[in-house]
C-alpha cells in the first residue's frame, strides 16, 4: 500500500508540472479587447477597454509573479515559452496602460537614459525584472530555446510589430500557435513583400538576424530561414532558389513605432 501511495504521489505531481500554468484570464482579456483585422495579420488592441477592467489584468500578473524558479524548470519546454511570451506580452499592456491615452508610442514610456524595455517593474520567476530581461535573458539567453518565431509572438506594443494575438499561447498547442503568426506576419505586405530580385522584410529581421541563422529547422542563413515560408512571401520557387543562392537583394523596412491602440 505504502509504495502504491508512493507511486500514485509521483503520478500525480507529474500531471501537475505538466499541466503548466492556466492562462485563461489573460486569454479572456485578449478575446475582448484585440480586434482582429485583415484575417489575424493585424490586430489592435482596446487599451480604454482594458483599463476599465485593469483588477483583471492586475491579477493574472500576479498569478505569473507567483511561479517560483523551481516549479518553472519542471515544465515542458513548450510550456516554459508560452508563459514567457504570455508575461511578456502582458506585462507590455501593463506598461501602456501606466500613462495611457497620453501617449503615441511605447517610446513615449523611456527616457533619454532608460528605453521603456530596461525599466525593472516586473517580478517574475522570483527576481525583478524588465521586458529586455524576459526576452533577452529568459527566452534567447537562456540557451534553452532555440526559437526563432518568438519575434513575431512577443509584442511591443506598436503598429511594426507583428500583431498582438487575440488568444493566450499554450504549451499544448504553441507549435501550431507559433506557424500561423509567423505566416500572418510574412504575409502581411506592409511588413514584409517581394518584388523585382529584391526583398524587403521587416526591421526584426535586421536587429536578430542571428537569431535565423542558428540551425533552425536547417536554416544557417537568413534567406534559408525565409525560404521556408516562401508560400507566405509570395515567392515562386525560381525566385526562392534565386533568394538562397544570394541572387536577392534584402533590405529592411522603417519599423512603425505607433501605439497600435484602437483608437
């Protein structure tokens, strides 16, 4: 009985730490508050909407806040990535709704010796932190994840940023999750688009370009990685090998800067 009891115990801590973490109020906040435009390539968010019911959003951050190290580290990978970009992105509206509606920009928030991606206001996994620390230690320091498509998921708030999605990200279902805002982003012609041997893509692509050049899927070089998601790009496979080859021309797009607020 005793070794049953035993056996049972680990059994169920197992379905625990798999189990993750439960963000169904963020993922309500998002189903209300972010209009879907153009199909999912664009969305914007009801940051008023948002503010009116701000106890709700204050709450799911401190359901994050209170995720020790130790518990984190028995998840799933995938499961450690979605609560990631899901704190991210909320701590991100948190952040906008400290001085919303006087401002026009997320830079608005910084200053001229702290970027509003430095300020430490978030505690997460049992330290202070800001939003650089999240992404950039977190999720691509940490050695962890090697992730590409994170930069289409994480949202700074702003028009050139790819789309805010309307749904909480999920361990179960975050491959999925993560093809279809990669695409929609690719796809989205004021960010990314193709035309006479030269490609013009997003800034994102300038600013990590290491970050598509790490193997990922077999890609080492950033034309390998958007040789993937030609179909997205609209590149017929002539122009695609054309693009491997180093026949392409690939320049990057000012990056809209715009809160990306409905109103």
């Amino acid at each position: 009985m005793r070794y049953l009891f035993i056996s049972l115990f680990v059994l169920q801590a197992a379905i625990v730490a798999a189990a993750g973490f439960d963000h169904s109020r963020w993922d309500s906040l998002l189903t209300e508050y972010v209009e879907v435009l153009e199909g999912g390539k664009i969305t914007k968010v009801d940051y008023g909407g948002i503010a009116n019911v701000q106890t709700e959003l204050t709450g799911y951050l401190r359901q994050l806040s209170q995720i020790t190290r130790d518990r984190f580290d028995t998840w799933p990978e995938a499961e450690q990535l979605a609560f990631l970009i899901n704190a991210y992105n909320a701590w991100t509206v948190d952040l906008i709704l400290t001085r919303y509606p006087d401002l026009h920009s997320i830079k608005d928030l910084g200053s001229l010796f702290q970027s509003p991606w430095k300020k430490k206001f978030i505690f997460l996994l049992e330290k202070e932190r800001s939003l650089d620390d999240i992404e950039h230690v977190l999720i691509r320091g940490s050695g962890r994840y090697n992730e590409p498509r994170i930069h289409f998921a994480v949202n700074c708030a702003s028009i050139g940023c790819p789309a805010l999605r309307n749904q909480a990200y999920r361990g179960d279902i975050l491959e999925k999750q993560l093809d279809e805002v990669t695409r929609l982003f690719l796809s989205d012609k004021s960010r990314n688009r193709s035309g006479d041997a030269e490609l013009q893509v997003s800034s994102i692509f300038k600013w990590y370009r290491e970050d598509f050049e790490r193997n990922w899927r077999g890609a080492n070089s950033l034309p390998q990685f958007l040789a993937l998601y030609r179909g997205s790009l609209g590149l017929s496979r002539p122009e695609t090998e054309a693009l491997v080859a180093g026949e392409f021309d690939i320049t990057f797009l000012d990056y809209d800067w715009k809160l990306n607020s409905k109103d």
